[in-house]
C-alpha cells in the first residue's frame, strides 16, 4: 500500500530534550515536506526536500531540522524542544512540485511541557 | 503576497442543506494549482481535487463540486445535500509550477446537523 508513515504518532516530552520524529514513503517520491497544524492557524510549512540531500526552510523552520539522506525518509529533529512547538505535525510526500498531489501522513502529535 | 484565505472558521448546517466553502488566493504567479484537501477526525489529510490556474472549468463530482473563477481569486467548494459524514475540516491550497513551497489557508471545519 502506498503510503507515508510517521512515527510516533503521539509524544509527550520535556523541554530541552532533543526528539526525531521519522517520515518514510514508499511511493518514491522526490518532494517531501513537513507542516505543523495549529488552531486558527490552518497547515504551515516547516521544511520542504526536492530530493536526496536538497532541503530548503519553509515559513515556519525556528526551532527544526531536517535531512534527506535517503529519498524515502525524510526526519524531523527538534534539538531542543519548547512548549511553543507543541502541536500536531504532518509529513507529507509528491512525486515532485507543482501540480503533483501530496499524500499525508497520519500526523504525530508533540506535547513539550 | 502570496496567500490563501478561508473566511470561515466554522459552519454549521443541517442534513440536507447545500452548503459552499469559500477559498480566496493572492498570487503574482500566471502559472499556479489549487488543491482542496479534507481532514477527517482521524487526522489524515486527504486530497479531494486540483485545479490548474489555465482551466477554468467548473467540475462536478457526485455531490461535491468546485467554481474556479481567477476574475476573483477564488476557489470554491460546495457540498449538495450534505450529510453528517461530511462533517470534516477541509482545506484550500495554493501550489506553484516555479516553486517547492505550498501555502495551505486556515481550514473551515464544517458540522453537519442531523
């Protein structure tokens, strides 16, 4: 089954303390993205990846990190995670830009307290 | 500035109502796609439709359809006779041919009534 998978799909945390959130696709996709869905607020980007080792800051990076080792994953790092990055993220793939439709993962949703 | 707009937080009609959720953009960009994406409670985006900004064309599917007018910059969704299964959050995006990035508006959660 095509797919976009991330995980965990539900983490409560600390500040300070560095977590990864993991995204893989087995569509291969070259575009990869990863949004944070707050109220009121709709989908921001946060990173976005055209392709193996191409990454590129979205509206919202403070805070994040990504890298594109390999073009079916594509991690979230939060080094050091604060209570304002408490929200529902999702990861999401397409084959490349432009017109091509986004497939979503399910979401992961992050407390830091 | 490049952006998406949905006015409406929140709507509630009851079964059976025809009910349109408005998408306003902004875009320097001649060449352009909008999306329309939903959001069950499961949390999964899920794609509905695309539209290319050279088509125009009104699209029906079932009991969804969608008014593509750039004379305006908008988008717009309607749901014929709704049901309570539609009652979802739905999203309008923006996305370019000359650009990686993807400008999602705020979303409309929508309640149907029994």
């Amino acid at each position: 089954e095509a797919q976009v998978t991330q995980n965990p799909r539900y983490l409560i945390t600390v500040t300070g303390k560095k977590l990864t959130v993991t995204c893989s696709q087995n569509m291969n996709h070259e575009y990869m993205s990863w949004y944070r869905q707050d109220p009121g607020l709709g989908l921001r980007q946060i990173y976005y990846s055209m392709n193996v080792e191409v990454t590129d800051k979205g509206d919202v990076p403070e805070g994040y990190k990504v890298s594109r080792k390999e073009k079916r994953n594509f991690p979230l790092i939060l080094e050091s995670p604060s209570p304002n990055q408490t929200s529902l993220y999702f990861c999401a793939s397409s084959f490349r830009y432009g017109a091509n439709v986004l497939t979503f993962g399910a979401g992961s949703r992050l407390t830091v307290l | 500035a490049q952006k998406v707009t949905q006015a409406q937080t929140e709507i509630s009609v009851v079964e059976k109502e025809d009910v349109t959720l408005d998408c306003v953009y902004e875009t320097r960009d001649t060449t352009y796609y909008l999306f329309w994406y939903k959001q069950p409670p499961s949390g999964e985006l899920v794609f509905l439709i695309r539209r290319n900004s050279f088509d125009e064309q009104n699209e029906i599917s079932g009991r969804y359809s969608w008014n593509f007018q750039k004379s305006t910059s908008s988008f717009n969704f309607t749901i014929t006779a709704s049901q309570v299964v539609d009652s979802e959050v739905y999203f309008c995006a923006l996305r370019y041919s000359s650009a990686s990035k993807i400008i999602f508006g705020s979303g409309t959660r929508l309640s149907i009534r029994p």
